[in-house]
C-alpha cells in the first residue's frame, strides 16, 4: 500500500509541488497575521484601548486554521475581555464584545462549528444585555429566551449534505466524460451502447445529486 501511495506522489510530483507550494503559503499567511493581530489586540486590552483590542481580537479569530493557529487564544481572550466589561456594568461596549465572537465563530464555520460551546455563551451575552433595554410598558423590548431562540436559529444549509452535493457532482461529471472517452474511437466515432453503459452508470450520482441539493 505504502508503495503504491509512494509511486502514486512520485508520479504527480510536479503537480503536487506546486499545490504544496500554495497550501504551506496560505497557512503561514494565516498564522502570521493571526499572530500579529492577537499581539496588537492584547496590547490594546492592556492600554485600556478596548474598541481596539475587540477588533483585532475579532480579526485574530476569523484567521483560522483547524487544530493551529491563533483562533483558540483570540476567542478566549474575547471571551474574558466580554465577561469583564459586563462586570464593569459597560453593557454597549460588552454587546459589541459578544457581537464580535458570535461573528467570527459564525464566519468560520466549515463541515462544523469550532468553539460551539462559546456560541452559546455569546449569544447568551447578547440575549441578556439586549434584554435590559425596555419597551413603554416596562417590560423588555426583547425577552432573553425569544432572542435566545433567534440568534440560535440556523437557516444556512448542513455542510455535510452541501459538501456530499459538490462531491456527487463531479463524480457525475467525471463519469460522463469518462464515458465520452471510452465510448470515442481513434476515428471520431462514437460506441452509442458503451456509452449507454456509462451514462447509466453516470444517472446514480445523479440522483443522489439532486436528493443532497434537495435535503441540504
């Protein structure tokens, strides 16, 4: 099997090269600005300068990176700089605060949400603070649990099913130009029964095709 993987690299080494190339540039480009911005971010919170440090902690968080990077580190330290100006009773700046981890767990999202248990505490944060503001009748504009639910209400499609439906695709795709391949002699001809063959072949992802484009 190794083997088989070796000649396979050895094969397409000037294809694989290049892609490496790309790959290993965007996540040093991830990971140095996410660096950056967390450095700027904890400096500011230092300097009192909390608008700014919310914004560079927002933008160290959205330089993501699964299992590396300074994604972890910039949520938490949102996070904490959140519950602290809710105690300090500075309920604008700490809404905008847990605005800003709701945003960049949200923007980040991929076949799953990272820091989902965050979430919850951020929209938890915003449903409370919002709920303060009150309506002519004394009560809140807004109830924590009535927010609660809409800011946990996900409307975008499941990115399993969306992911199954890109895959099928090409495999549709890919199946089709196999056939016209196959069934297409050296003279132009074409082999009408092998490519019957293959288009019946091509019909299965297809419809498992338009079934994920259906339940994403």
């Amino acid at each position: 099997m190794m083997d088989r993987i070796l000649r396979f690299v050895y094969r397409f080494r000037w294809s694989l090269i290049p892609a490496f190339v790309v790959l290993a540039a965007v996540v040093f480009r991830v990971l140095w600005s996410g660096y950056a911005d967390l450095s700027v971010a904890e400096q500011s919170r230092e300097a009192g300068l909390h608008g700014t440090a919310i914004d560079y902690y927002g933008r160290a968080s959205r330089w993501y990176c699964p299992r590396i990077g300074a994604h972890n580190a910039a949520r938490d330290g949102l996070m904490k700089l959140c519950w602290d100006l809710e105690r300090r009773g500075d309920d604008e700046m700490a809404l905008r605060c847990f605005r800003e981890v709701r945003g960049a767990i949200l923007s980040t999202r991929w076949l799953w949400t990272a820091n989902k248990d965050m979430l919850g505490s951020a929209n938890g944060g915003i449903a409370r603070i919002v709920a303060m503001e009150k309506g002519p009748d004394g009560e809140p504009v807004l109830p924590v649990d009535r927010h609660m639910e809409l800011l946990e209400r996900d409307m975008t499609p499941n990115p399993w099913l969306s992911a199954a439906a890109v895959i099928l695709f090409f495999a549709w795709v890919g199946v089709v130009a196999l056939g016209v391949w196959r069934a297409t002699t050296r003279e132009g001809r074409v082999q009408w029964m092998s490519f019957a063959r293959y288009l019946g072949l091509a019909a299965i992802p297809f419809m498992l095709w338009l079934v994920a484009l259906r339940l994403a």
